[in-house]
C-alpha cells in the first residue's frame, strides 16, 4: 500500500499544481571564527624571540673576539696550526670563532623563524637543539659509563698536550695561568708540579747542557701562592723547584697538587650545587625546545584555519 502524503495546491493562471511540502532547514550551524581570531600565542613567541636574541648577541660577541684574536695572531707573524684536534682546543681564537659562529646561526634562526612564523627556520633551530642536547646526554653517559677512560685520556693525552703546547700560543698560555692561579693548582695530571717536566723550556734534565734554558728545573708563575697583600707577583718564584728534594720545601714556594684533581675535589665537595646547575641547563633546554615545537604547532594550526576560511 502506497503511504499517504499531503501536498499542497498553488493557485494559478495555468492551474493547479500539486507541490511537495519544503523539508524544515536543520537547527545545526556551523560555529562563526572571531575575525581577529589566531591560534599564535604572543607569549610564546615573543619569549622565544627574546632569549634567542640574547644569544644571537652573545655569539656575535664571540665570533667577534675570536676574529680580533686570529687577527692579532696573523698580525704578529703567527700562523695557525690545525693539524689535528688538540690544535683546534688549544687554539683560542680559532676556538671561539667555531662555538660563536654555532650559537650565532642557530640563534639567528630561532629569532628569525620566531618572529616571522618562518617553519623551515623553526625546524632547523629545534633540530640543531635536540642535535646539542643529544650529544651532551650522550657525553656525560658515557663519562659515567667509562670513567677510567675519562680520567685516563685527562692525565695522559690531554695533559701531556696541554704541557707541552703552553708556549706555543700566547692565548693558550694566559688560559692556564689563569686556571693555575684561581684553583690554586700547578700542573694538571695527579703527578701535579712535576707535569712541568714534560715542557721543553721546564725539562729537569739530570745534565744542564741538556736543557740551556733559564726555566730549567722551574714551573710557571702561576703555580705560586698567591699573595695575600695583593702585592706584584714575583715572576721567578717558581724557578728551581723541580730541583728539590724535600716536598715540604717545594710547598712552602708553589702550590703542588695537579688541576684536574683539585676540580675533581670540587665538583665532589659540591655535588649538589653541580648537579642543581646541570639539570637547570638541561632543563633550559628542553623548554626552549618545547616551546619551538609548541609554535610549530600553532603556525600549522593557523595555517589550516586559513585554509577553511
């Protein structure tokens, strides 16, 4: 049986027309977007901007100096050594020019890709942050993981470098007086002052031919004590040490304990303090990343709303 429907008849000239009943419009309506609607959180980028400018500036500040210092270097008839990668760490300029240049294009492009909701920008600087972040855990694992390898690189390959390459470059030179003078220390494996030895200008020969130099038996002035008067440093206070006997009398001229246990001793006597500092990095870290990530988000979300309107 055919289910019944009621029509409508419309009035006209041409007659009547049966017509079907219109279907009710649907109560359903899509939801209206504020016209000044946007899903990019100032706070987020703003912030981002700012400390990305801040280091951007620091950078800059360290290309700059290791420039100036290349330059001062070339100037004065020295020429760079780069043969291999204690040349690179023990070369100050150089040095700086490498981590400045780093931190002034990685900071360049989160300020750019911040500020101008640039993705490929944002995605290369969250990149190179997870890329740091990554090789740091990795590091510190594996100086836990191997730690007489650690402390055997320091004492042996390092240190022996360090020693020997301390008058090769003026800048290097002032680096580990500065060192000696602020720990207290002399030398930098455990042997401590006897590391002094291993230099060329310091050897304690058993002949004096051997070594003609006026340093001979000798140890640099920052090994020293430091003067509590604050009166001018007596730059031959270290001469002859090597030479003595009782250890008592080496002590009462020089400091005898080598750098690296003393900042080991530090770090030790400090852990907490050591431990706060390193997770606050790390957490710097992964909030800067966080928050490249988070506007990523709100760009690809802005970017779809467009794309309906």
């Amino acid at each position: 049986m055919m289910p019944q429907r009621d029509y409508y008849y419309q009035e006209g000239r041409q007659g009547s027309a049966a017509i079907a009943p219109q279907q009710p419009r649907s109560t359903r309506s899509r939801r209206r977007i504020p016209s000044g609607f946007t899903y990019i959180s100032g706070c987020v980028k703003y912030t981002m901007f700012f400390f990305n400018f801040l280091f951007w500036l620091s950078g800059l500040l360290l290309l700059g100096i290791g420039v100036y210092a290349a330059l001062d270097k070339w100037s004065s008839g020295e020429a760079f050594k780069l043969q291999n990668i204690f040349d690179v760490m023990f070369n100050i300029g150089f040095l700086l020019m490498i981590i400045g240049g780093i931190v002034f294009l990685v900071s360049f492009a989160g300020c750019i890709g911040a500020l101008r909701e640039n993705m490929f920008f944002l995605r290369f600087y969250s990149l190179c942050l997870l890329i740091f972040f990554l090789a740091e855990m990795t590091l510190l694992a594996l100086s836990f993981i191997y730690p007489n390898k650690l402390t055997e690189f320091l004492e042996t390959e390092l240190s022996e470098k360090l020693i020997q390459s301390y008058r090769d470059d003026l800048d290097f030179q002032n680096l580990i007086d500065l060192v000696q003078q602020d720990f207290e220390c002399c030398g930098i494996s455990s042997e401590g002052y006897r590391d002094w030895s291993k230099n060329e200008y310091f050897n304690c020969t058993e002949r004096k031919e051997d070594n003609p130099s006026v340093e001979r038996c000798g140890v640099p002035y920052s090994c020293c004590h430091a003067q509590p008067d604050g009166s001018l440093v007596n730059l031959m206070c270290g001469f002859e040490v090597q030479a003595l006997k009782d250890t008592s009398d080496v002590l009462m001229k020089i400091n005898i304990r080598g750098c690296i246990p003393t900042i080991q001793n530090l770090i030790e006597n400090n852990l907490y303090t050591v431990g706060g500092v390193a997770i606050g990095i790390a957490l710097s870290q992964l909030l800067v990343i966080w928050l490249s990530r988070t506007l990523e988000g709100q760009i690809e979300s802005q970017k779809s709303l467009w794309n309906v309107r």
